[in-house]
C-alpha cells in the first residue's frame, strides 16, 4: 500500500492528463515499481489500458520510433513512443537520460499533436503519455529546468520500509488460491468514484484564485507553469471530493480556498510569504495537520510540515552557448542554505542549486585507444543487458522475481529456484570515465587584469572534451587558525568536469602572501601520474597550464613541513624548475606557461617554460593579450 499523500497524487494525476507528469525525488527503485503498477490500475479502473515503457541513458532515436517502415516485416520492430497508444513512460534516473530521450521528453509533454519525420517514417498523432520519473534531489542541479518544469508534480518520495532482500522473499512468497474479496470490492467502489469524479465540473471562484497567486507571488523569469498545476491539482481535489459525496449530477462544483491549500500541500509548495515567521524550536512544532477525505481517510503531508517560504538570491542565468563563462560570482550564503536540503520544499531546492550540467551537448567527447569501456567507471545505476559482460546479479534476480509464479504456472516446472529469462538480465550502468585531464596551476599572487582571457581557450577546449578538471591554488589566501601554515602549502581542488561548483570557486580566490610554486607544481606532478597510469580508468590526454611569474618564495622542504626558516634566498625558485624537469618527460602532457605582463625578472618564467619543455605564452589586459590556442 501507498502512502495516503502519494495515492491521492496518482488518483488526480489518472483523472486529469494535464497532471499526468510526475517526478519522485530520492525515490528508491522498489518504490517506483509500486508507484507505477498503481497508477496503472488507476488508468485501468478508468478504462485507459496504459502499456508501461522504459526510458535510461540507453535508449536511442530507433528505441523511441522504431525502424523504417520501407524494411521488410520481419526486419521490422516498434517503438516505445511511435504511436497514440497509451503509455505509462518510466525514467527511473531522470538526471541520466540519454540526448534521444531528453529531446521527446521535452517535445512531448504537453503537445496536443506530435509529428514524427524520420528516414521512412511519418506519422503525425495525438500523444496520450503519463510520466513517472524519479531523480535524486542532490542531482536536480544537473537536470535542465526547460525539463524540470515539463513535470507538473514534483515532491520528494516517502521513505519506504524494507531493503532490497525483503522484497526479493515477499516475491517468493506462495501465491493466494483466491483473490481477496474485500480488495475486489475496493476496487470496484474506488473505479466507480473515479468515474463519478471525471464527469464532475469545477467552477473557478475569485476565493480560489486569489489563494492560488498567493502561492506563487510574481517572480522574473518564472512562467505560469506552478499556478496552472495548482489550479488543475485543485480541481482534481474537487472532483474526488463531489465524487465521493454525491454530488447532484450535472451540477458544476466550486472550488474553494480549503482545496487550494490541500493541493498546495499535497505538491510539498512551500507557505505563503505573509505565513513566513522564525522557526519554532523542535518541542514546540505542532503534529502534521490532516484533512478528512471520503471514506474516514485522512491525509498527511509526505515529509511532515513545509517549512515557510525562504527568498534566495537571484540566480543569473547563463546564456545559451557551447562554451562557459570564465567569470564567476562569488558564492553567497542564502536564508535557504541555513537549513539542511531535506528540510526544504523541493520547489527551494530546484531554485537555489547551482547549475552543474551542459548548456549546449554539441557533440560527444572523442575517444581515444582502443581499449573497451565496459567495466569501467563508478556504478551510479543499473540497465537491461546487451550482452553477458559486467551483469548486476543483484538486480537480474530482483527483476525476475515478480513473475515466478507465472512462469512456474506456465511452464509447469516443480524445480526451486528462480527462472530467468534474457529480458531479466541487468548490467551495471556506470559513470562515463574522463580521457581528458585539465591541470591548472594558478599562481594567485602573480594574477592580473586578463588572466580570465588567456585562460579561455583551455577551459573551452577542456569543456568540449568534458575533461576532468585540477585546479592547483599557489598562493591563495587560507581561512581559519591554520592560515599562515596553509598558505605554505598549495592546495588541490578536482572536479568531474568544468561545471562543478567547486571548481568556479577555486578559480575565484584571493591571493595571500607566500608563494609555494614547488608545492604547486610537485602536486600538479602526482595528479598527472596517477591519473595517467592507474588502472583501466587512465585519461590518455592531459593539458598542464601554469599562470605565474616564476617567483616561488617557499621552499618545497617548507611546505612539506609546515616550517619556513628563513633565509630563503632563491632555494624556492630552484625546488619549482627541480619538480618542472620531472613533468618534462611525460609524453602524454602537452604544457604551457601563461607570463604575466613584468617590470623585472622576466627571465624566471622562461627558465621555468624551459624545464617543463613547454610553450610560453604572454597575457595581458584584454586588449593587449597575444593570447593562445590549446597544446
């Protein structure tokens, strides 16, 4: 059974298809499974005979239309969204879909008509599609809001007792001879409530809207998307309500402010802005409120009480382009950041987490070697098998479970055990691994006007090839107790790509006052060795770029230890072109050196350009930079 909350999703979502787009955060796999088979009998008891289809990172343009239709028949297969049959469309990780599938997403929900023009192919009808996807709100910032938005309800997924051999044994378990009775009977009254409740019409009062902006205030940038779900959430809500009361026929329902505010907290929105007040203290926080519903039901909200409406600070949008900004604004401690992710409305967690995906997937990465990419990367999922390679024995005997009945029925077999079929088998989906590496060095106390500039073209290039990214922060000022000790010491920051927000913050630091280049480029010098020998997960390319002037004042002794003992003399320079001529000898390295405009000492960056074996490049202000492409 399913939570009350979420049952009363499904029952509006089934009466209305304006609703039928759903997206469960932090939803395990389990519970989408139930999620579905019950929005299927829902659609059932109300005549819809929905066919359910799987969307992942997997699916491509032939799995969604099919093939051409001029191949002969027995060449021919259909495809999972090539018709106006009713479709139930599972996408178990919304933020891994795959380009094919993210493109009918966007296409599809809400089209009234849909018109399919491929090699062979024309077809042009009405799509009828009910979405059920589930996404991990920590990821949401890796999903496009254009896709976000397509989804009429959002709301974080009830925690559901039981773990993954729990339902193995309840799949096992023998089947009933008879079906019970009392459920049959539910059945039966709940499809001739959901019938009633879709012949019901709702009339809009100025008590209703007036509730329904209040909501949502007038924000920029943000469509009608939000008021319009609500509006259709409460007239689901009204004409579940007429239905069960029986209502006179034939007579139009008004809506009223109560429906609103029980839609409002079915959808998880957050309060109004007149309700926002301080936090009570936990002993002072008063039980989840619940509503009567027909039948002595009652509703409580999925994750307890909303939390008041917390107002971020504006989130600048990027302009639509292949390439990133260099230019990042400095992180800002947001109302909504003083409470944990969990305890805010989903809706405060879409708006208030930083962009982390690609603005423009122009083309794929290219791949180098030959070496093949199955069993490499970090498991983030599982996915129907193509093959024998890299099975999920776990998932395979999971999926096989629901149907051993049958097939014991079917095949009339006394043996124990579970039987398997090809279409059972899952392989593990994992993490796509990184052939390209970025290192940055960054000497921060050598940084002037333009170094955002000269640094464009290796961000942009290390974007297109989705490269893994280090940036190495000489000279950057430290935080807290430890902060003369810290700028000792050069630190490493590594994200999986360019559009981490970890590293827009690591190129955004303030110089300090030591200069520990070696340290910098001794880092630099294990980041490339491992990532380019170790196991099958090796990168075959890495960039080095160093942005500095040559004067490194920390010897790499000090840095090592913690310690400064002056004199110092010219012991760091020579550690920094030492620790260079080591990173000269890797072949699969191409470096180059960015030289700030100087007054004196221009011969240190040459020298260092000359152990590393790299090119030099000169920076200036904008209009002066010479400027540089990619090694």
């Amino acid at each position: 059974m399913l939570p009350a909350p979420l049952e009363r999703l499904l029952e509006c979502a089934s009466l209305r298809e304006d609703l039928g787009n759903l997206v469960l955060y932090d939803a395990p796999a389990p519970l989408l499974e139930q999620v579905a088979e019950a929005w299927l009998g829902n659609l059932a008891l109300l005549g819809v005979r929905a066919r359910q289809v799987q969307l992942g990172p997997w699916t491509t343009e032939e799995d969604l239309w099919g093939l051409d239709d001029s191949l002969p028949k027995e060449w021919r297969r259909p495809g999972l969204l090539d018709s106006a049959a009713p479709r139930l469309v599972v996408i178990p990780d919304l933020a891994r879909l795959s380009l094919a599938a993210l493109r009918a997403c966007v296409s599809w929900m809400g089209a009234e008509h849909v018109s399919v023009e491929r090699v062979g192919q024309v077809r042009r009808f009405r799509p009828q599609c009910y979405w059920l996807a589930g996404c991990a709100l920590a990821e949401v910032g890796e999903v496009s809001p254009h896709l976000l938005d397509r989804f009429a309800l959002r709301v974080r997924a009830p925690s559901m007792p039981g773990n993954a051999t729990e339902v193995l044994l309840r799949a096992l378990e023998p089947e009933p001879r008879k079906p019970s009775r009392k459920k049959a009977g539910l059945d039966v009254l709940k499809s001739s409530r959901l019938r009633r409740a879709a012949q019901v019409q709702v009339q809009m009062t100025a008590e209703a809207r007036a509730a329904i902006l209040q909501r949502f205030p007038p924000m920029s940038g943000a469509g009608h998307r939000g008021l319009l779900t609500l509006g259709r959430m409460a007239s689901a809500l009204a004409q579940l309500t007429a239905a069960a009361a029986e209502t006179a026929r034939g007579l139009p329902v008004e809506l009223r402010a109560a429906q609103v505010q029980e839609a409002a907290r079915l959808l998880q929105l957050p309060a109004p802005v007149e309700e926002a007040a301080p936090a009570p203290k936990p002993s002072e926080l008063p039980s989840a409120p619940s509503s009567p519903l027909p039948g002595g039901e009652e509703v409580q909200p999925l994750v307890g009480a909303v939390p008041p409406l917390l107002e971020p600070p504006p989130v600048i949008e990027p302009e639509e382009s292949s390439l990133p900004s260099v230019t990042v604004v400095p992180a800002q401690v947001s109302p909504a950041e003083a409470l944990p992710s969990a305890a805010l409305p989903p809706l405060e967690v879409e708006r208030t987490t930083l962009i982390q995906r690609e603005h423009a997937p122009l083309r794929l990465p290219s791949a180098q070697g030959g070496v093949s990419a199955t069993g490499r990367g970090a498991v983030i999922g599982v996915q129907p098998a193509r093959d024998m390679q890299d099975l999920a024995i776990v998932s395979s005997l999971l999926a096989a479970a629901p149907y051993q009945r049958l097939r014991r029925r079917k095949s009339r077999s006394r043996r124990r055990g579970l039987l398997l079929t090809r279409s059972d088998l899952r392989a593990y989906r994992r993490a796509t691994v990184p052939q390209h590496l970025l290192a940055l060095v960054l000497d921060f106390t050598s940084l002037t006007e333009g170094w955002q500039q000269a640094l464009m073209p290796y961000l942009s290039e290390a974007y297109v090839e989705r490269a893994q990214v280090c940036v190495i922060q000489v000279g950057a000022r430290g935080d807290g107790s430890a902060q003369e000790e810290s700028e000792l010491r050069a630190r490493r920051v590594m994200g999986r790509n360019l559009l981490v927000p970890a590293v827009a913050r690591a190129l955004e630091a303030e110089p300090g006052q030591a200069t520990p280049l070696a340290d910098g480029l001794d880092l630099a010098l294990a980041t490339l060795r491992r990532a380019l020998r170790v196991g099958r997960a090796a990168a075959h390319h890495a960039w080095l770029v160093v942005v500095t002037d040559g004067r490194g004042n920390i010897p790499l002794k000090a840095s090592q230890t913690g310690e400064l003992q002056p004199p110092v003399g010219r012991q760091g320079v020579e550690d920094a072109l030492r620790v260079a001529a080591q990173l000269r000898g890797m072949r699969q390295v191409a470096a180059v050196v960015l030289r700030p405009p100087l007054a004196s000492l221009k011969d240190l960056p040459v020298q260092l350009a000359d152990a590393l074996g790299a090119r030099l490049v000169d920076f200036g202000p904008p209009e002066q930079a010479e400027g540089g492409a990619p090694p």
